[in-house]
C-alpha cells in the first residue's frame, strides 16, 4: 500500500491552516501545519514533507529565508502562496528555490492542480538529498543546521554556517569563487574574494586539525573550494 504524500502547510493565517488541511486531508494526504518559519523548518527537518506551501509573510523569519535554509537540503517541491503579487516577488522567491508562485486568493482546485503537477515533477523517492554530511569527526546535519567536531557543537556565525552548509551540501564538487560568493553574499558580491578568503580561515580554524593544512576545505588554485566529505 503506497504511503500518502506528506504536504507541510506554513502560514501564519490560522484560517487557511485549517482550510488546506481540511481539503487537502479529504484528498487522501498527509497533512503537517506551522504558523511560522522556525516552526516550520523544525518540522520539516523531523519529518520531511514531500511538497512544502509556504507564505512569505511570516511572523519570524519570512519565506524567503525558509526557502533558502530548506534548498540547503531538500530539494522537495515549494509552492509559495502570498497576497504579495509583484513580479519582483515573484522572482526572488524562485531564485530562494521556490518551486511554484500563487496569489491570495487562491482557488483551491488551481492550488490541488499544482500540488497534483509538483508531485509528477519531483519523483518523490529521490526529492531529499542526504541531511548530514561527515568529514572526518566533523558532522554537519543540513536540517538542524547543526555542527560538530568529535562530539562537541562548533558554533559558526551565520554566514559562517551558510558558507559551510553550501560546500558541504556540493561535497567534493569544486565550486568556483564567484559561485559561492553568489550564493552565500549576493550576485553583487560575485567578485569579492577576499570576503570568501577570510570566511575560509575563520572555517579552518574552527574545523581543521592544522588550518595550515586543512584535510577537508581545500583550495583549488585560482579557482575556487572543494569541500571532501567521508
């Protein structure tokens, strides 16, 4: 017997959580709600969903930052729902890796097509990249957005955590400077190196052995960082 989709709903309106997990629930899925990011992210980290519907206006962190830290491991269908209806929006939202874009109001039986459309695209069985990554005694659980050497949390700045989690999340890729300087800054900062250059040794000492001789960030001359999972 096949197992139902899992949808997480994230709103900060109570009325459309009530309403999406009636109707999708009478729809035969499975149905998980949380009125805020943080709520949000934990949930999905514990169980992950197969479709995510999001708002981007939330009460904490807002959407586009969920979508953000979920892309850091999962790359599971988004669908974001918002009374935000520019094409700036729009756009940004796609770029944080949303999948999908509806305006509120919504019609339901649109929403139930597009949630139909996400599944056939996505292939469940294959939507979630592996949540942790191990180095060495370094693991780094892209969920919780946890870090930890022989046991022991390392505590990592944000930017810090979102550099690692997106070399850990390439492991043993070569990613370019302008890359990660896309992804962890802004496009804007794309040729800014020496922003990367010091994130990296801020990263070597809390993480390598000898930061002189780092065993898991490597530097690939002239063009960027490999990061070398176990």
């Amino acid at each position: 017997m096949s197992t139902a989709p899992h949808i997480l709903v994230i709103d900060d309106e109570p009325q459309i959580l009530r309403a999406l997990k009636t109707i999708l629930g009478e729809k035969k899925f499975k149905v998980t709600t949380a009125a805020n990011g943080e709520e949000g992210l934990a949930l999905a980290a514990a169980n992950p969903p197969d479709i995510v519907i999001l708002d981007l206006g939330l009460p904490d962190i807002d959407g586009f930052e969920v979508c953000s830290q979920l892309r850091e491991w999962t790359q599971c269908p988004i669908i974001v729902l918002s009374v935000r209806e520019s094409e700036r929006d729009k756009v940004a939202a796609l770029d944080k890796g949303a999948d999908d874009y509806l305006v509120k109001p919504f019609g339901i039986e649109e929403l139930l097509a597009r949630v139909r459309v996400a599944l056939r695209h996505a292939g469940r069985a294959t939507t979630n990249k592996e949540t942790k990554v191990t180095a060495g005694s370094i693991v780094i659980d892209l969920a919780w957005h946890r870090v930890t050497r022989d046991g022991e949390e390392v505590k990592l700045t944000a930017t810090e955590y979102k550099l690692l989690a997106y070399l850990a999340a390439n492991a043993r890729r070569v990613l370019t400077h302008q890359a990660i300087l896309t992804h962890v800054w802004d496009p804007a900062d794309a040729d800014h190196v020496e922003y990367l250059r010091v994130y990296m040794r801020q990263l070597r000492k809390k993480l390598e052995a000898d930061p002189e001789r780092p065993d898991f960030i490597i530097t690939e001359p002239g063009v960027g960082y490999r990061f070398l999972a176990d």
